[in-house]
C-alpha cells in the first residue's frame, strides 16, 4: 500500500496537469423542445413562426415535415448530414391538429449568467460528470478557462461586458478548437460568428494557460455587479451567514482562508483535499471550491490600506436549517488541523476557519473576533478622543491650567536663603498674632517679646528662669 508522501507526490504529478474547462449549457437547437414556446418540437401539422426581426443560427440535426415555416430576415440553418426540411398540406396524423409555434429569443442568453455554464476539469467529465462547484464570478470562464461549445449544437451569446474585450485560453466552436486569436477573430466576423457572438464586447483568445503554480486569478471581479444581476439568493437559516470573496449570495457553511508562500501548489493541495478528505464517505455530500482571491488588507482588522492575495475553500454542505453548515464546519477543523502539521511541505504559512455557527480558528486561543474587534474599537475611541482635543485646544475652545515650573517648584521647596525672607510655614497664635495674647506683665508683655532673637541657626528666646542678670546677681 503506498505511503501517505508517495501519494502526495502523485496528487502533484496530477496537479501539474490539471486545467479547467467551462460548458456553454443552452442551444439554439432545432430538436430542443425548451426553445420553442410550447414546449415541444415542432411536428408535421404545425406552423413554425421564427421572430422577424430576430437573429439566430439553428442547428438541425434531423429531417422534419412541417405545415409551413416563417423565416427571420436574419438568420442562418446549420444543417448535420441528412437534415433537413419538407412542407406537407394537409394534417399529420401522428402530430394532430398543430398550431402555430414560435422559436424562443435567444437575445436574453448572456455570457455573464453563472446559472448558463458547467465546469469540470476534463473534456471527459463535460459530457458526464463530475462538475466542479465554484463561486460565480468563476462559474464562467475565466480568463485562462478553455471554453467549450458543444459540438453539433448552435448557440447565440451576449458578450457584453464592463470591458471591450473578454479574455479566455481557448475557445471550441462545432468541434474546432481556436487557440490563437487571430484564427478565432476571422471566425467571429464571419456570418456564422456575428449570428453566435453579439454584444457591446469580443472574445479574445489569449492562448495562455496559468504559469503560477500558487495559482491565477479568475480576473472576473470587474464584472461582479453583471454577474449577480443573474443570481437569486435564497434564505438561509444559519446563525452568522458568510460571504465568500468572488460569490453573490450569502452561505451556511464554512471558509478556510490559506496564507501561502512561493512553493505552494494550489491544483496538488486540491487533489489532497479531493484525495484526503472529500473522498471520505461522511464528507461526500460537501462541494468545494478552491481559488486564488484578492482581499483588502487592514489595519488592526477596520482600516483597509492594500490587497494580499490568499486562498480562499470555501465549503457548503446539503444540510438546512439549525444544522446547515456544521459538516462543513468539521472538515474546515480537519482541513486546518492537516496543515499546521504537514504546513512546512504544503508551502502555507498558516490558515484560519470562519464557520457559519460563528465559531472561527480564533475560539481555540481565547479571544474571539467579537473581543478583537471590542479592543479594536476601545483603542480607536482613545484615539479619536485625544485628536479631538488637541484639535480643540489649538483652535481655542478649551484651556488647560498653567502649571508651576518645575524650577519654581524646586525653588520653593528648598529652605530659605540666610538673611533673606523666612517662610512662617503656618500661623502660630503663640507668637505670631500679638493681639490675641493675654495681658500679662513680665510673661508675655513688650520685656518678654523683646528678648526674642533671630539667629543664622533659627529663632531664640531668653528663658527667664535662667536669665543671666538672675545668674550674675
């Protein structure tokens, strides 16, 4: 049985190889019943009307006997070997009575419709399966996608896009494949081609396949407006709904953003999530998808200031209501907990999970997105406060106290110069308010006052107990 490395250097032989092709889904086809208004094709008794004014190439890819036929002024039959048309009078009497059926506009078919395109990895898996789930701006083809239009099918597009040109790899019109733009250019101006590509834009085929191995960009994003104007969102039940960069609609499940570095292979680690994970049969029923996305860059998570591009999986499971995303949520703990131990051979720097629970990689450290974000903005109020008051203070409409210097301050704490000024400290009714002593002669009169004495060592007084005259008498 082979290793687990062995088969990771298969799955990267696999991904080297790897490319995507994206199916244009309808037809103007004469034998398909959803392009006529009854819905059904056209039989012996009836009278097929095309709009006059409408322009269209149909595929025909059988014989048909009809009671008659309105033609556009502008249109063109591809007719497959033995096809072709005969008017009969009278009834059919395998179809009826008949009527009159008319051909569907195709006019409102366009390039930009998510719901108009499949995709799968080979030319193989076009025709049976399995189709790849993507977000919508990559639905449709990207611009190093191989787009393929059925062979013996017709078709009729609008390519109108923001910009004057669409740009893919490749593009396969009735089984001939155009890599080069001049060769697709000449067919597009043809007849044939003006009747299948309409529109304010133009197709260009590039040629050029994707030479990262960290993978492309799907290059779709200046059409995301056009491309959602398609899409219908559905209600969901799931406690916090997530929005998936390149998606229109809101989620229940699960995103797994991958920081990558240089020898990241983005179609190797698709095979070993397809390989590890999906091929488990708990995991099966999840669609996946898998791509190279811009995101703004912030500052402290609120302030944007650039892009950093990372890879983005975004997980969806079958299950709705209270448990719509859980077993999502599980395989993004699964996917992320395989690449903090395998992360230095996988070329990512690091990878973190948001659920649509609520739950996210930052619930195992401690600190939830909600706590960072309650930092975030306590740190930008304090901010906000104090460039309010410096803006205030310097326009005048606050004041703020003068203070003493701090030589001043020194200075007054330091004791007073002999001979100078002597600092009281407080006052003293003993020797300072003279007014309020007692008149008592010969203790506290004019004799008694008159013996105190100031001295470079402070203030003295004559004790009358020890008085000199007491001592010489």
């Amino acid at each position: 049985m082979a290793t687990r490395q062995e088969l990771f250097i298969l799955l990267s032989m696999l991904g080297s190889v790897c490319a995507l092709y994206k199916q244009w889904v309808p037809d103007t086809n004469f034998e398909n019943s959803t392009n006529w208004d009854k819905g059904s094709v056209p039989c012996g008794s009836d009278q097929v009307v095309f709009p006059a004014s409408g322009k269209v190439a149909v595929y025909v890819a059988a014989s048909h006997t009809l009671s008659g036929m309105s033609l556009p002024v502008d249109g063109e039959f591809i007719l497959a070997s033995g096809a072709g048309f005969s008017i009969r009078e009278g009834q059919d009497p395998g179809c009826g009575a008949g009527g009159t059926i008319r051909f569907r506009d195709p006019d409102s078919l366009k390039w930009f419709d998510p719901a108009l395109w499949k995709g799968a990895s080979s030319l193989d898996h076009l025709q049976t399966g399995p189709y790849l789930f993507f977000v919508h701006e990559e639905s449709l083809p990207c611009q190093h996608d191989d787009v393929v239009f059925r062979d013996g099918s017709s078709f009729r597009v609008d390519v109108s896009a923001r910009e004057s040109s669409i740009s893919v790899k490749s593009i396969s019109v009735l089984g001939k494949k155009f890599s080069d733009n001049y060769d697709f250019s000449q067919y597009a101006s043809s007849q044939l081609g003006k009747l299948q590509f309409h529109g304010s834009s133009s197709v260009t085929v590039s040629g050029s396949a994707c030479h990262d191995s960290t993978g492309c960009e799907c290059g779709n994003s200046g059409n995301h407006d056009r491309i959602c104007s398609s899409v219908k969102c559905s209600q969901l039940d799931c406690k916090k709904p997530l929005y998936p960069v390149g998606h229109c609609c809101e989620v229940c499940g699960a995103i797994v953003t991958i920081h990558f570095s240089d020898s990241f292979d983005i179609e190797s680690y698709r095979q070993r999530v397809q390989h590890l994970f999906l091929g488990l049969s708990k995991y099966k029923s999840i669609r996946m998808a898998l791509s190279k996305v811009s995101k703004p860059q912030k500052l402290m998570r609120v302030i944007p200031y650039g892009t950093t591009q990372e890879i983005q999986v975004v997980l969806l499971d079958e299950d709705t209501g209270p448990q719509a995303g859980k077993l999502a949520e599980a395989l993004a703990q699964d996917i992320v907990r395989d690449i903090n131990s395998q992360s230095f051979h996988l070329g990512i720097d690091s990878a973190e999970y948001q659920a649509s629970s609520g739950a996210s990689s930052g619930d195992a450290s401690g600190i939830s997105g909600g706590a960072v974000a309650g930092i975030i903005l306590g740190i930008l109020a304090v901010i906000a406060f104090l460039a309010l008051f410096v803006v205030l203070y310097r326009r005048g409409r606050i004041r703020v106290p003068n203070l003493p210097s701090l030589s001043s301050w020194r200075k007054g704490s330091e004791p007073g110069d002999l001979g100078g000024p002597l600092d009281h400290g407080f006052d003293n009714p003993m020797f300072e308010k003279l007014n309020s002593l007692p008149e008592i002669p010969g203790l506290y009169g004019t004799e008694s006052l008159n013996s105190i004495t100031l001295t470079h060592s402070g203030v003295h007084f004559v004790n009358p107990v020890y008085d000199e005259t007491d001592f010489n008498a």
